[in-house]
C-alpha cells in the first residue's frame, strides 16, 4: 500500500500529465511539481526522523539524489536524441537535444555542488578525486562543451550533427558516473535500495524525485520552444548568417 | 587501579552518540542554493521565451 | 560508362597515412614544434615544483602525458588545418575511397606522431626527473602507445568539427580533454608502474582499461567521423 501510493501513483501521474494531458502540461506540470516537491521538502525537512550516523546532515539527500537522478534522465534523453538525429534529421529532435541538455546540466551541476557541501560534515572534505565525483566532473565539463560547441557553430545543419556526435561520445561516460560506485572502491556509498533505506526516508525521497522529474520535464518542454522558435528564424533568413569558414567557400578563394 | 575506573568512567561519558550533531547550516545551504538555482532557471526560461509575431524572433 | 570502383577502405586509409607521413616528413614542421613546446612544458613542470626531485620522480608519469596532451591539441589542429587550406578535404571527400579511410589514416597517424613525441621524452625525463625505465621497453611502449590511440581517435573526430567553427583553438580542447580524463588517468598510473616498478602486478588491469577505452572511442570515431566532415 504505502510503496502503491508513493512510489507507483505519483509515477502514473506524471506519465499521465506528459502524454495524455499534454497539451496542458504547461499548466499542470507546474502544479504537480509543487505540490510534489512541497510534501517532499517539506517531510523531508520537518518530519523525517534525522539519520543514525550523519543525523540533520542526511536531509540534503532529498535535494541532492533527486537532483542527480533528473541531470542523469535529461541526459540519456539528450543521447538519445543525438542518435535520432544522425538517423533522421529533424529540427525537433535537435530542439529536443539542446533543452535535455540544458536542463540536465542544470539539475547536475546543483547536484554536484550539493554532493560537495554534504561531504564537508560527513567525509571531512568539499572535494575527493574518488572515481564518482572524478567522472561527475567530467561530466558537468563535457557537456559545457557541448553547450559551448552549439554556441559557436552559426550553420543549423552542421550545428546539429556535431552536436549530435558529441552528444553520442559525451554520452559515454553517463554509465561510468553510474556504476562508478559498484565498480570502484568510491568514498561514495554504493547504489542505496528499499531494502537498505529506512521506511520513513523513503516517502520523501520519492515525492522529491518525481517533483524534480516534472521541474526537468517543465523546463525541458520550455526550453524545446525556445530552440524550435530559435531553428524557425535561422531557417527562415539564411542570408542573415554569416556562413561557417572554409568549408561552404568555392575551393580557391579562401 | 580506581582511578583507572574513574578515568574510564569519564571517558565513556565524552564518547559521543557516533551521530553529526547540529548542520543544519549545511542543509538550508543546500536547499537554498536549490530553490535559488531552479528559480532562476524558470526566471531564464521566462526571459527567453519566444515573442508570437509572424515576422519571427531575432535572436 | 562505369561507375569507377571504390578502392578498397585499408587501402585508401594506407594511401593518405602514407601520404601525411610524407608531407610531414618533407617539412618536420609539426613535429619540430611538437619536440620544442613538449620540452618546454616538462621543463616548466619541474621549475614549478622546485628542485624536490622525489616529487618529480614519482609523477613524471603524469607529466609526461601531460606534456603529450598539451603537444596534441597542437597536432591534432594542425593535421585538419592542412586539409582546409586549398579545399584538400574537398578533394578528398570526392575520391571514390571510403570517408572513415581519412579517419582511419589521420587517427594513425596523430598516433605515430605522438607515440615518436613520447618516445624522444623518456630519455629527457630520465636526465631531468632521475626517472629510470623499471619495467622495460615492451611494456613502455605498449603505455605510449594504447595511450596515444586513446588521445588520437576522439582527438581526431573533434579537431575536424573545432577546425569550421568559430574560436577553433579553444573549442578542441575544451571537447577533448574532459573525455579522455579517464583514459589519460589510466595510462598515466601505467606509466607510473612503468617507471617505478610494479610490485603488485597490476599493469595487465590498466592495460586492459585503456584497451577498452580505445574500442570505444575507435569504435565511435569510425561511425560518426564521416557524418562530421559530409557537407
């Protein structure tokens, strides 16, 4: 009953609201997420109990673990994206990949920072090159990068395949940053499940992970419109944009 | 010998609960910097969005 | 009248190494400029830590492929920009040969030339750091050599997208070196055992990491390298 109703049915929910209900999801999406993230916080804040070992310190886990977990989805969807594009073109997919990526560097770099301020009362130290935190750090810069590369390349066609390249090797080290703990001797604990987490961390820590999910989801829908209205008027006046240097010029006149 | 007992006694009591006390500095940094961060994100997104006119957005 | 047959992928990739090396070798541009700031770099590694040889001694693993980083992002720029000039790539994509065959010959290569970089360094870090080769020239070259191919493949796939767009000098290794962080900390704690001795015999597990670092990123390079360069 109690893992039906807080583990299953904000899940059903939020699956519902994105497919189903999407025209509204600009509406509902933003309701879901705070009334989600207000029970999350707010138990996790005032209500559950503090932990055995690391006491009021553990609750940056609901802000923390959500945070990771969403980065983490945003990102496979970018990866996902950059494999649709190479096999079917379209200005959707590549909107779709600039959002996720985005929204997913958002939601990791706040993880990453508050994986950093947790460590400071628990490991004794804001920073350790211990191989989650190492490819965190790799992860946070390579998608700067990608971030970096959509930036400075004017053409929209060749800015979405390179991306989607990057995107793809980018993509490789999303796995390792996820196993890096069972692989690895990692001051990072191993993966926690259900049945190593108390009952009473587990109502927060879920409501606080689909909030996050919708806040992902909210941003990344706003941040496709964006790009697709962005992708429209660089189509529409190609003769507006400068060309990207040698490769569009007649051989002999560079 | 008993002021061996006496020391142990005392001892014990300043072993602690093994537990962090306190850091709820920690935490509302924490969820501040999250709140903070996701706000204006949202606020970004608002400032970004695209103007609905025919001619189309120049950005 | 007949399509003219593709010449085969190896064959064409042979074809354009041989071709690099010879123009590299006519020149020796890149490589001389790849000696002189790979010395250099080395050099202003040990002024920055001071005369503490221990120190150096036990991370010249490190700064050795540091070194060899910073020289690559050097060579790997400039083995795209020859091909810029005078529309070569151009010319090349027309040829009836396989596209990944340029992946292919350029990733080999940056390979030899940065394998030939890391071979002329030892013997200067052996005279400035007081390094000696424990384990070996078979197992040094197998480190130089797995670890160059980890810097080569995905250096090559990015160089040729930083080469067209805007602030190319910065884009190449701000893609690059976030990605073979992992591959560069492997082959820099092989070195480590190379140099200093490998008492727990565990040179075979980083070997086996940098082999699988290289599948992937040749793997990757292979596939997506002709949707880089296709107009």
């Amino acid at each position: 009953m109690f893992i039906l109703t807080t583990a299953v049915l904000p899940g059903v929910i939020l699956i519902l609201l994105l497919t189903v209900g999407r025209k509204y999801a600009h509406l509902t999406l933003p309701v879901y997420a705070l009334i989600t993230l207000g029970i999350g916080h707010g138990v996790g804040l005032f209500v559950a109990p503090p932990d055995r070992e690391m006491g009021d310190v553990q609750r940056i886990m609901y802000a923390h673990v959500p945070a990771v977990w969403s980065a983490l989805v945003a990102l496979v969807i970018n990866f996902g994206c950059s494999v649709a594009y190479l096999f079917n073109p379209s200005w959707k997919t590549d909107s779709l990949a600039e959002a996720s990526a985005e929204v997913g560097l958002l939601f990791g770099a706040v993880g990453v920072l508050l994986g950093s301020i947790w460590g400071k009362p628990t490991w004794g130290v804001y920073w350790t090159w211990d191989p989650r935190l190492t490819t965190a750090a790799i992860m946070l810069v390579a998608y700067m990068g990608y971030l970096a590369l959509r930036r400075f390349v004017e053409d929209p066609e060749k800015r979405a395949t390179w991306s989607s390249v990057v995107g793809i090797i980018a993509a490789v080290d999303l796995p390792i940053i996820w196993f890096s703990v069972k692989w690895w001797r990692s001051l990072h604990q191993v993966q926690s499940s259900p049945k190593t987490t108390d009952v009473a961390f587990q109502l927060p820590l879920r409501l606080s992970s689909y909030a996050f999910l919708a806040l992902a989801a909210l941003f990344i829908i706003h941040r496709y419109r964006i790009a697709m209205s962005e992708r429209k008027a660089e189509v529409a006046l190609p003769e507006a944009l400068p060309t990207d240097a040698q490769a569009n010029r007649t051989a002999g006149v560079m | 010998m008993s002021s061996l007992m006496l020391l142990a006694q005392v001892a014990a009591g300043e072993v602690g609960s093994g537990r962090i006390q306190g850091g709820w500095g920690y935490v509302w940094a924490s969820y501040g910097i999250t709140w903070g961060a996701l706000t204006l994100y949202a606020l970004s997104l608002w400032l970004r969005r695209p103007k609905n006119s025919p001619v189309g957005p120049k950005e | 009248m007949s399509r003219p047959r593709p010449i085969g992928m190896l064959r064409a990739a042979g074809v354009l190494l041989g071709k690099d090396l010879l123009i590299e070798w006519r020149t020796r541009a890149r490589l001389n400029a790849l000696v002189f700031f790979a010395l250099s770099t080395l050099l202003l590694f040990s002024f920055a830590l001071g005369p503490d040889t221990k120190l150096l001694e036990r991370n010249a693993g490190g700064y050795l492929w540091l070194a060899i980083l910073f020289a690559s992002t050097l060579s790997l720029g400039e083995s795209f920009r020859v091909e810029y000039e005078n529309a070569c790539m151009d010319g090349l994509r027309l040829a009836p040969a396989d596209a990944r065959a340029i992946f292919l010959s350029k990733a080999v290569g940056n390979t030899l030339l940065l394998v030939l970089l890391g071979g002329l360094l030892i013997p200067v870090m052996v005279a400035l750091y007081g390094v000696k080769v424990v384990l070996g020239v078979g197992d040094l070259l197998t480190t130089l050599v797995l670890g160059c191919m980890a810097l080569a493949a995905p250096g090559c796939v990015y160089a040729a997208i930083a080469n067209n767009a805007r602030a190319r000098d910065v884009l190449l290794p701000l893609l690059l070196f976030p990605l073979i962080v992992p591959a560069l900390l492997a082959a820099t704690k092989a070195m480590a055992l190379v140099l200093q001795g490998d008492p727990m015999d565990q040179l075979g597990s980083w070997f086996g990491l940098l082999g699988g670092f290289n599948l992937i990123y040749w793997g990757l390079g292979f596939v997506l390298f002709p949707r880089v360069i296709e107009d």
